[in-house]
C-alpha cells in the first residue's frame, strides 16, 4: 500500500532518527500519525515495531500502525513507522518537567 503523508512538523529527534506528526491523505485519509524514520538503524526501530505489537493490547503502551520503507531523495532507504500520536508529549518530556520522576498519579497506570 502506497501511504501518502504530509509532514506537519517534528515532534523529536534521538539516536535512531526523527519523529514527525504527520496528516496521512491517502489512502487512509485524514488520520493524524507520529512518523517515525530511520536510514541507519533499520533493525533497531524494526525491533521497536515488533516490540510495541506485543504491547498492542494494553492502553497503556503508544499504539503503532506498521511500517513501510520509502525511498527518499536526499537520505535513500528510510523505514517509516506510524504510531498512535500522544498529544500530551512522551513520557521523557514528561519527567523532565517533573524533577525527572514520573508524576505520582501516572505511577500506577505506567506499571500496569
């Protein structure tokens, strides 16, 4: 399946690529997505892929939508993952605005 997306903007950059928020407008139209993409670490968000499928069950864990790979001008071979977009930032973000702790009343919910 050939997914169309246009890029909104960056939610984050690490070690294994960037996330960017993105609108899909085709074929699944109008659905908003975190994009993951990685050039140089195939396996590594492959593993996350099939990390988060384990976890697909629980409301807990940030969803993913499968993956795909592309072929991009300026970077070559790039996987792409589509995950739940989490408006309220990940779970980093959160602690750094917590003194690095997770919040009490999210503790129980985060360990299940």
């Amino acid at each position: 399946m050939d997914v169309k997306v246009v890029k909104i903007k960056v939610l984050g950059k690490g070690c294994h690529g960037v996330v960017h928020l993105v609108k899909t407008i085709a074929p699944v139209y109008n659905k908003v997505f975190a994009m993951s993409a990685d050039e140089d670490h195939y396996y590594s968000i492959f593993k996350e892929e099939e990390i988060l499928q384990h976890f697909a069950d629980s409301p807990h864990i940030v969803k993913c939508h499968g993956g795909f790979t592309n072929i991009e001008r300026e970077r070559g071979v790039v996987y792409n993952m589509f995950l739940e977009y989490a408006s309220g930032g990940s779970l980093v973000n959160l602690m750094k605005k917590n003194g690095g702790k997770v919040p009490k009343e999210m503790s129980s919910a985060i360990r299940g």
